[in-house]
C-alpha cells in the first residue's frame, strides 16, 4: 500500500470519530439539560401561573387596616419580593374609592441590609402628599410594614427613607428616623 | 559544664523571684488622713413672686442632691439643709431675709406663713411656695404641706401648635392645619396669660419645627402640662396618651433616655386626658376619643402630656374655635385642682 493511501485512510478515520463525538455529545446534552423542555409546547396560561404567586398587602382604611390578596410575578430575592409587594402597596387598594397611600409615590429602590433591616427608598411624594392625623400616619406606615413582614421571610424590620435620604417624619406626627418595628406598637 | 548549670540556675531563681512575687507598692496617705472633700456644687437659685406666693427654685444639674435635701420650717424661719456645701448663684432678690451657712439655707419670714414644698425633676430642682396663711393659722408652727411632684397653683404650661412651615399637616378647602392650630395656641396663650399662668409655645410664627426640637423645647422649660394641638380627619375630638407603662422602682436607669421621660407621668398624663376629654364632651357635646398610642413626643415629654386632634369639620367655626378655647383652659384648670 502505497504511504500517501495509507495516510487518507488515517485522516478520514480520525475525521469519523469526530463528528462521532459531536453527534454523541449533542444528543447527551440535548437529553439532559432541558433542550426537551424547550421543545415542549406549554400552554401560555399555566406558565403564567407558574410565574405568578399571590401576597398579602395591608392597606389603612377607615381607621383600621384591611388586606387584599395581590398577583404578582414570582420572585426568589427579598428584595426583588418587597419591591413587587411595595409596588402594590403604592398602587391603593382596589375596593376604596379614596386611596390613603400618598398618591404619586413611586419606589426608588429596595435595600437589604445585613442586621435583617429592609430599607424602601420612596419618593418625595410620599412625605408630600401624605394627608392625615397621627391614626392616619400610623396605618400608612403600618400597612407597610406589615406587607412586607407577611410576605417576605428573613426580614426583621423595614425602615423607610425619602429620595436617599433619611427623614424625620413623613406626617409629622411620627419618627421615621428609626426603623418601624418597635414604633408600630399596638393602639390602645 | 557544672559551672555554666549554676549560673543557669541562678538565673532562673532570680527572674522566678522577680516575676512571682506581689510588689509591695506602698500608696501615698493623704497628709491630714481624711478624704479629699467633695466638689461644691453649682445651685441656681430663683426668686419670683405671683398672686400673693412667692417662690425660690433651687435648681441643679445633680438628681441625687434635690432628694436628699430636707427643708423645714419653725416660727418664723425655713430652712433648706442640703447633702453637702454648695455654690449658690442667685438670680434676683427675694423680698425676705436669707442666708446661707454651710450647706443651710435659711430664710426668715416676717409674717404668719405656710409653705409648699415640691422637688421635680428635667432638671431637678427644688421649688419652695411661700404663701400668707389664713388668720387662724398665724400661731401654729407652718407645715409642710407635700415633698412629692404635685400641681401647682401657678402652673406651667407648653402649648404645641401642630406642624408648621413647609409641613403643612391636613388641608381642606382653605384651611390649613398648621395655620388652624397656631391660631388656636396663640388664642389659649392669651387666655392663660391674662390668668397669670406661665405659658410657651413651641414655634413662634409659621416654622417648621422637629419632633426632637419641640421635645427638646418643652423639657427645657420643664411645664407641668404640655398639650400638642393637631387636627383628626374624623368628625370626633381625639385625645392621645402616650403608650408609655408607668415606671417600675427597678426601672430607674430607662428614665434618662429622651423616648422614655412620658413614664413617670403616664398617670398624670392620663387624669389630664381625662380632665380635658370630660370638659370638651359638655362644652361641645361630641363623642370624645382616649386613645394610647406611641407617639415620640409625648414620650419624650417629662410633664402630663397630651396631644388634642380636633376635628376637621368644626375647627374653622369660629364660635366653635372659642368654645375650645375655653374648655382647654378649664381642662387644664381642673387638671391643677384650681
């Protein structure tokens, strides 16, 4: 046999088990690693609920708070949680024709610190445009906390700040220096 | 070899004896063997004189030293002994003889007298009532009528007007809160001050103010009643008590916090509440609300406080404005058992 035959037959032979191993690895992969979930045709609905949980959010009402259960899209960080949920919250519930959370509020951003503290960056609109009595302040704030308390696991306390910056008060009748656990005591 | 282990040994006893033993230090002993006296300390000393009494306030930096001074009175003499020598600074004359020896204050009173004795604290002082006494008492030796914190007949008072400045608290129509309760405390101020009462007002004009600054602003004037003026979005009065338990005896150490000063007071923010709730129901004849609640400046406040939330809906009336008025002066009058 001459040595240039004997050379194309190695060349070709190891060009064989190349794409061999090609085929062999795509069609490993393609088994294991989900490509067939890909292929699958999933109804739009269910994986809309798949997406989807359902929160708790506490909105003041009339001197007390009341709570509404609201759909939003299914997250897995705390704070990406709290965002849905103060997003819901900011939004007013759906059964009063007179919303007590500060219209035009919108959050800035979400924080979450090592001591357990969930900080909500709110804007301007939340201190402004807050109309009421201490009851009132009370609920708002309240309501707030306990929306994200129910919701979130892993959140000891929630202390609010405006555009950045820590505040004194948002209605003047309660201290929003400190974070709201312990000043949301009771009302005798 | 021997050598050289002795020396080692040697060695080793000596740095065991300098390490191991306790070194005798001997302490210098004062020259006259007693202890080094104790620092005077600094007493403000005040005079004034209202409706016939007349007060000395004997003030000072030092809790301690206002509750372990004794007074007493015989004949026609009072006197103030205090724990230790003091550096009194007088503010004002007294219109009656005094002196001071030592640690004994002294004060001589020319005529039939009985005296008022209370020691109060933020800040701790000692304030002396010296009232004529009625024509029957002349010959009887005056008594000491009380030592603990009680009203007096002349009584101090911090009026809060809610919000202010470019905090402008409830709107509706026209009206604003932080006009409307300014308004009101300056109508209850004038009422008082005809009456003779020491009375102060957080703000001044339309300025925003802090909760910390107003906090800050009502100790500072130590008041018996402090009453913050605000508006309810209900149609009812609302009177809020701080949620503050009274203070437990094992306590004590809590009460120095700002947060925490309501706790001594809390029964006598609640007789206040209850005094002003029952003379606004008949004046006004609406339903009233006691409400307990959290509210930092009342527990900052180291006085009977209070904070009065009037309704929206009648606080422009200005018939209805001056019914108020008066009902507060008469709840704070019969809070002081005048």
């Amino acid at each position: 046999m001459p040595a240039n035959r004997k050379r194309i037959l190695w060349v070709l032979v190891f060009a064989l088990l190349f794409l061999g191993g090609i085929a062999g690895g795509f069609f490993y992969f393609s088994r294991n690693f989900g490509f067939k979930q890909a292929a699958e045709t999933v109804p739009q609905e269910a994986r809309q609920a798949e997406d989807a949980s359902f929160v708790r959010v506490y909105y003041p009402s009339e001197g007390r708070l009341v709570m509404e259960e609201r759909r939003v899209k299914r997250q897995v960080a705390i704070t990406a949680i709290a965002e849905e949920i103060v997003n819901e919250f900011l939004k007013g519930p759906s059964t009063m024709a007179k919303s007590a959370v500060p219209p035009g509020t919108k959050l800035l951003a979400v924080y979450y610190g090592s001591d357990g503290i969930l900080y909500l960056d709110l804007s301007d609109e939340f201190r402004r445009n807050f109309q009421g009595d201490a009851l009132n302040e009370f609920l708002l704030l309240k309501g707030l906390y306990d929306s994200i308390i129910s919701n979130v696991t892993g959140v000891d306390d929630v202390k609010v700040i405006i555009e950045g910056k820590e505040i004194e008060s948002i209605g003047g009748h309660f201290l929003a220096l400190y974070p709201l656990k312990n000043m949301l005591a009771e009302v005798k | 070899m021997r050598k050289l282990m002795t020396v080692f040994a040697v060695l080793v006893i000596l740095s065991v004896s300098g390490t191991g033993h306790p070194v005798e230090t001997k302490l210098p002993v004062p020259k006259s063997g007693a202890a080094p006296a104790a620092p005077a300390a600094d007493v403000f000393l005040r005079f004034s004189k209202h409706e016939g009494i007349s007060r000395i306030v004997f003030e000072t930096a030092d809790e301690s030293f206002i509750k372990n001074t004794t007074v007493t009175s015989e004949r026609n003499q009072i006197k103030v002994l205090f724990p230790s020598n003091l550096n009194l600074k007088a503010q004002g004359n007294p219109d009656m003889e005094t002196s001071l020896k030592g640690n004994l204050y002294t004060i001589t009173v020319n005529s039939p007298f009985r005296i008022k004795v209370l020691k109060l604290s933020s800040p701790p002082r000692l304030s002396v009532d010296i009232m004529a006494a009625a024509k029957d008492e002349g010959r009887k030796p005056a008594a000491v009528e009380a030592t603990g914190p009680a009203i007096t007949p002349n009584i101090r008072v911090v009026l809060d007007p809610g919000h202010g400045g470019y905090e402008v608290g409830i709107v509706s129509g026209d009206l604003r809160e932080k006009d409307l309760t300014f308004s009101l405390a300056r109508s209850v101020e004038a009422a008082l001050l005809k009456k003779n009462k020491t009375v102060f007002l957080t703000r001044k004009a339309d300025q925003f103010l802090s909760i910390t600054d107003r906090a800050i602003f009502a100790n500072q004037k130590a008041p018996d009643v402090f009453i913050s003026l605000h508006l309810s979005m209900t149609d009812n009065f609302v009177i809020y008590i701080s949620a503050a338990e009274p203070a437990s005896p094992d306590a004590a150490g809590e009460l120095y916090g700002l947060m925490s000063r309501q706790r001594r007071y809390a029964d006598k923010s609640k007789a206040l509440a209850e005094g002003l709730g029952n003379v606004l129901k008949e004046e006004l004849k609406r339903d009233i609300i006691l409400r307990k609640m959290d509210l930092p400046l009342l527990a900052s406040v180291g006085a009977a406080s209070v904070m009065v939330e009037l309704p929206v809906t009648v606080a422009s009336d200005q018939s209805v404005k001056t019914k108020i008025t008066e009902s507060l002066l008469k709840g704070i009058a019969s809070y002081a058992g005048q």
